[in-house]
C-alpha cells in the first residue's frame, strides 16, 4: 500500500497523530478529511522540528498521539508536518491563559510549562512549583520544596528531610543515587515524632506531625567524579594502577540522603555543614553529643501512642530542644604516621585519648548550647603564627605609584601572598629538615618566629632559669646569706619553654596544636553557673600553662574579688601516662608539690617557698632584701616540737624603754 496520497503540492491539511514508527523514526498521521480517491488511512513524515542543525542541534519531539497537527505535501510527494492545532486539543481554558500577546510558551502534559516573557522574565515549572528568572528586577525565585545542588565540588540538599531508614537488602531500588528523582519517592520524610508518618492534619487515620527540615552541604576535597578513596587504597594505586578497588553492594557515600558519616575511610568528604535538624542516616533524631533522642521511642514520647497526643506533643517538643540545629564538622587527617599517609585511624583504637579519630565540629542545640572539638596537630603540622598577610599587588602598588592595587601583577617566583609579623617578641625557632622551612617577614627578611604578641614568652619566670641575671654573673640567689637554704635547694631550669621547634624528621615534635586565638582588643566575658554546683568553670590541662600577663595605667596585673574562699592543692599524682604515648617516658607518680614565690625588689629577690629542703623534709622559706615585719593585733604564737632560734647581730625584745615582761611556762615565774 502506497504511504502517500495524492493531494495539491503545498495544500495544507489537518491530520491526527496515529502512532510512531520506531523503527525509521518517523510519525504516522492520519488525514482528518481525505475527499480524494486512494487518500490512505496513515502517512508516514518526519519528526517535526522547529530547528535544527548540522551539528546534532534540535528542537522540537513527537507530539502525543491524538495530537492535531497541520501537514501539507512537498514537491517530491513527502509529507510533513508543519504546525500545530490546538482547536480540538484538550487544552483548558487555564492551560490556554499562559497564551498572551509577547510571551513564547512551551507546554507539555500536566501543565509542566517554560515561558519567557518580556515583563516577567522566564518562567520554569507549573502554577504552583515554578522557578522565575527576571532579568528585570534582577530578582531570582525558586519555590520547590525541595532543592538539590551537586557539582564537583559539593552537594547540598535543602528541604525536608528524607532518609533511605531501609535496610540495603529491602531495597526496592538496586542503588542509592545522588541525582536521580525517582530515588526520592523511596525516601522517608522524618517529622516530629520519626516512628510515625508525617501528617498536616489529624482526623481519624493520621496525627499531625510535621516534618523536619535541613540545608545539609557536603564539600570535597577533591573533584568528585574522580571517586578519591581512603588513602589506603589510593597509595597501592600508584604503585599498581591495576589493584583491585572495592566495591561496596550499596555505597553510602553516593547516597544523597547520607548524613553525618564523615571518615577517613573515605576521605574525599572533607566538610559537612547541616542546619536544621540533625538527623543521622537511619533517621534518629540526635542531640548535641549525637546520641539518638528518645522521640518516638516510648510511648509518652509518642503521638500514636500517647493516650493524651497533646501530652506527647509537649514532651517531644521538650526533648527536641536538645537536638542539635548547626553542627560544621571538618573531615580532618588525622593519621598515626606522618611519612605515611596509608595508615588509616584504627576505629577501635582508645589510646592517646582517641586523638587519631578526632574530628574538627561545632555543634550548636536548639537551646543555644554549643560544643567545640578541636583536634590535635600532628608532629609535622602547622605552627600558627602572629602574621599579616598582603597581596603583591598592593604591595607594589605602594613601592610605584604608576601601578593600580587592582592590577593583576604576576612576582618572577610566582609568590602572590606575603608576610609580615605583627610582633617583635618571637624567640621560638621553626625548623625542619624536608624543605619546609619558616615563612621570611617581608620587612626584616629573616624567618619568623613565634612567639607572643606583647612579651617574650621564653622570658616568662626569668628569675627561675639558667638565663637569669644571678645565675650568669655567679651570684646566689640569697647574697646576703651564703648558707640559706634557697641557695642548696634551686636548681635553675634551663628553659620554661623550648626555644626550638622540629617539624620533620624522627625528632620532630611540633605537634600537639589546637588553634591559635589573636583578640587586637578588649574581651569582657561573663561566665554563669551551672545548676548541681553553682560553678562557673571547670578547666583541665593535660599539660602545663605559660602565661605573661601586663599590667593596667595603676601597675596592676591581676585584680580580683572571690566572693567565696581560695583553695589551691599543689603537688600530687599526675595524670598517667599510659593515656598519651607521647610521655610515656615521664614519671606521673605522686610528686611533691612547690609553691614558690619571686619579687624583683630593687635589682634583687624577695623570696617565698613552700617545698622540699636540701635534708629532703618539706618547709617554708621567706627571703628578703629588706625588712620582714610580722604584725597582728591579738596573740602571735610560734610552736616547734624541735627548736626556735634566733639568729642575728643583735636581738633586740623591744627598742622602747618602757618594761615589758618575758613569761614562760609553768605561768607565774619569769626570767
């Protein structure tokens, strides 16, 4: 049977769409009236096109079948379709008001439209769920209840929070996926209550409950299409570019509704940021130590199961203020060799307090609370500095006036950003033996040390160390009294703090660094207490503290009140090494404690000790350059189980004239 019919050459004609020819891939029609003798019932033409180029370029598709199309028949006796017809479409009065005068519509079925139009721009969507592009008012909207952004660099979803709470082998989907939409309808909105199903009003077969919701941000380290492993794996792929790679039944790291789950096995998600709520990958609720909040878990924390709903209510919105709302959390590379990166972290292992599986987060409740975790530096990490950092270009542009700030202005070395530091008090040389070397101050052109802003940190307790002015000129430290016992007992320490920083090589220890905190100002903090206690501070250091403290316009360094008593405890048990191997060759035994106390008075000491004596017993020793005057105003009373003595050129009871009367016991007989 002949496919074409015999008609005027450019008559054009109404037809209908009958089927499609998947094999050519071309469109069947059928003429709406065929008046002629031999017209046939389909004709085969091409699919219709608004453009198309040489180049693969192409708009345009097959019409739904019933479709009225407009075909007309060409000098070579083929036909095509060359336009539309929505006079007998079913097209809606609504659908036909996207049709006014200036604006181009492109429309599909369930009214899923693009139109652009001269005053409001472009529009992307259906009435309800669109986004608008006006280039007019320089304005951008979106409002899909769902957004998902995924590049190379990161992925961020941001809307109600669904998780895949499905074990893998339930699955109906043989993989969790990034991009898919469909992924979507297998996931779970996780509402109030997370053990039953999101609901906006309550009637007899659901319970209002609302669904969380998050703007969740994944960032990588590295582009993500390159699938960057653990660095196990990727160290034997450079030597052996064949080594087998795991792959995993279901990978969660693929998996858009993932959270919280950042590792070093698999390294490449270096930052999440999630604001909201905090819902793990299986959808529990966690607070701010990420541990599972009871929601939904017993019955009072239960709108189902609750007798009185309004009660679950207040106790689940009660519990949820100690869900986490902000939590940033940094993947950091934490390893246990600093040659070797392959060493992954063991998960099981608890020495040196977890340090390996430390992770960089700031987590804020919705109370406000915060936690902050920094971890520790490795040997060969990063020493902060007290730096400030200039562009090269500014810095010409003050050395030539002829050149702009703002002009892209390359350095022969291909340095753009340089240094200068902002205090003259460093004295702690960095140093290594890879290459790595201290940053050079752009001014001085000597590397910089570091240091304290206001004082010299090796300085501190100067008058304790073998580099005070005594010391070197060979003087005791009680002058006046050769055979004290000061002068037996102190041993000048060699440093406070060690002026030389290794970071590389196997003496390397420049590790052990959280963060450096600069305030150019004033800080005024206020600290309130807790409730069991009525405390305001608990502090705990693994290690000694270093401090310079100035002092205000009056030559005061510390002022302060303390409403209650001060009590100190000094000496004692250490804190055990076997928790941190970094000292494990140290002695964390119970030790004697020293409370001793140096005041510069006129180029010499005044002196006062509590602590271990040359015959090994414990004492209080008080030095001074000057006068020593004891005063009260009731009874001073001296006791010894062994002697008192007095020691001096003279002794001398009382100065005055007046008599004064010496008792001793048995009372009633003097002397």
């Amino acid at each position: 049977m002949s496919l074409r019919a015999v008609a005027q050459i450019g008559l054009e004609r109404l037809a209908t769409i009958l089927d499609y020819n998947q094999e050519d891939h071309t469109i069947l029609i059928g003429l709406n009236e065929a008046s002629f003798a031999g017209t046939p019932k389909k004709i085969s033409v091409p699919i219709p096109v608004q453009w198309a180029g040489s180049k693969g370029e192409f708009a345009g598709g097959y019409p739904p079948k019933g479709s009225t199309v407009v075909a007309a028949q060409g000098s070579s006796g083929q036909w095509f379709i060359s336009n539309y017809s929505v006079s007998n479409a079913a097209v809606s009065t609504n659908q036909l008001n996207n049709f006014i005068p200036g604006r181009y519509v492109i429309q599909v079925a369930n009214n899923q439209r693009i139109f652009l139009d001269p005053n409001s721009g472009i529009n992307v969507g259906n009435e309800l769920n669109y986004a608008q592009f006006d280039p007019r008012l320089n304005i951008f909207t979106c409002n899909y209840s769902s957004q998902m952004y995924f590049s190379e660099a990161s992925r961020k979803i941001d809307g109600i929070i669904k998780r895949d709470i499905y074990e893998s082998a339930k699955r109906s989907i043989g993989e969790s996926n990034l991009l898919s939409h469909q992924y979507n309808k297998s996931l779970n909105s996780i509402p109030m209550d997370p053990s039953s199903s999101a609901a906006i009003l309550s009637n007899g077969f659901s319970i209002r409950n609302a669904p969380f919701t998050e703007q969740r941000e994944l960032i990588y380290e590295f582009a993500n299409s390159y699938d960057v492993l653990n660095d196990g794996i990727e160290s034997s792929l450079y030597k052996d570019p064949t080594t087998p790679v795991p792959k995993p039944r279901v990978n969660r790291r693929n998996n858009r509704a993932d959270a919280l789950s950042l590792s070093q096995e698999y390294p490449n998600h270096l930052i999440e940021i999630i604001k909201g709520t905090a819902v793990d990958a299986f959808g529990n609720v966690l607070d701010i130590n990420k541990n599972i909040l009871p929601v939904g878990k017993i019955d009072e924390l239960s709108i189902k199961k609750n007798s009185d709903p309004q009660d679950a209510f207040n106790r689940i919105k009660a519990q949820l203020r100690k869900s986490i709302a902000y939590n940033f959390e940094i993947n950091t590379k934490k390893g246990t060799n600093d040659e070797d990166a392959s060493i992954i972290p063991d998960v099981d292992s608890q020495k040196n307090y977890g340090r390996d599986r430390s992770r960089f987060s700031f987590s804020i409740d919705k109370e406000g609370q915060f936690k902050l975790n920094a971890p520790a530096s490795s040997e060969s990490g990063n020493i902060p500095l007290l730096v400030r950092s200039e562009n090269f270009s500014n810095i010409m542009a003050k050395q030539d006036p002829s050149i702009n700030p703002s002009d892209f202005i390359k350095e022969d070395s291909g340095k753009e950003i340089y240094l200068d530091s902002f205090t003259s008090k460093g004295s702690i040389t960095i140093s290594g033996k890879d290459g790595y070397v201290s940053p050079i101050d752009r001014f001085t052109e000597q590397p910089i040390q570091l240091g304290t802003a206001y004082h010299t940190i090796t300085d501190v307790c100067k008058q304790f160390q073998s580099s005070a002015g005594y010391v070197t000129v060979g003087v005791p430290l009680v002058r006046w009294d050769q055979t004290n016992a000061l002068n037996k007992v102190l041993v000048p320490f060699k440093h406070m703090v060690t002026n030389e920083i290794i970071l590389s090589g196997e003496n390397a220890n420049g590790g052990g660094r959280s963060g450096c905190i600069n305030l150019d100002g004033f800080l005024s903090m206020n600290i309130g207490a807790n409730t069991v206690d009525r405390q305001s501070m608990w502090l705990d250091t693994a290690g000694g503290i270093v401090a310079c403290i100035g002092r205000d316009k009056q030559g005061i360094s510390i002022a302060t009140t303390l409403d209650g008593d001060l009590l100190m405890q000094v000496g004692g048990p250490g804190i055990g090494t076997q928790y941190d191997e970094r000292f494990e060759d140290q002695n964390d035994a119970y030790r004697d404690g020293t409370v001793e106390i140096r005041v510069i008075m006129n180029g010499q000491l005044a002196i006062f000790r509590i602590g271990p004596r040359p015959d090994g017993s414990g004492g209080i020793d008080i030095a001074s350059p000057g006068t020593i005057t004891l005063s009260c105003e009731k009874d001073m009373i001296l006791k010894s189980k062994s002697s008192i003595k007095l020691e001096g050129e003279n002794i001398v009871m009382y100065a005055e004239t007046t008599k004064r009367i010496v008792r001793r016991h048995p009372i009633n007989t003097t002397i």
